[in-house]
C-alpha cells in the first residue's frame, strides 16, 4: 500500500510470511505459522500511513533508495 501510494502509476505487492517454522525457516523460527496470513491481509490492506513510512524509511536505510513524494 506504500509502495501504491507513492507510485499511483505502478502496480506493486509483495508477500512476505516472515520467519515461520517451514522447512526453509526452520524449527526454531519464531513465527506463528497458522497465523502467517493474518500479517499479508493485514499488510495488503492496512491504511496506516504512519506504518508505511517507517516501513519506507526502513526501506532506505536498508538499500539507499527512497521514493518518490
């Protein structure tokens, strides 16, 4: 939703389930697995755009890329 807002003209969405106990992420992964998809409906809809800063800020700081607006 970040992304969609700062670039109207771009369709952008991404998926994420973060570190959940699956044979990639291993036993000890610290995530919920039978609640993994309440974090993507919950990301894929939030209008928290005090959430979506921070995430872009973090975005920044991570690969020293910002967005436009």
């Amino acid at each position: 939703m970040a992304v969609a807002r700062k670039w109207q003209d771009v369709y952008s969405n991404a998926v994420d389930p973060g570190w959940a106990p699956t044979k990639m992420g291993g036993r000890g992964a610290p995530d919920d697995l039978q609640k993994g998809h309440e974090i993507q409906v919950w990301l894929a809809g939030s209008n928290d755009v005090q959430m979506q800063e921070l995430f872009l800020s973090w975005c920044k700081v991570i690969t020293g890329v910002s967005f436009p607006g």
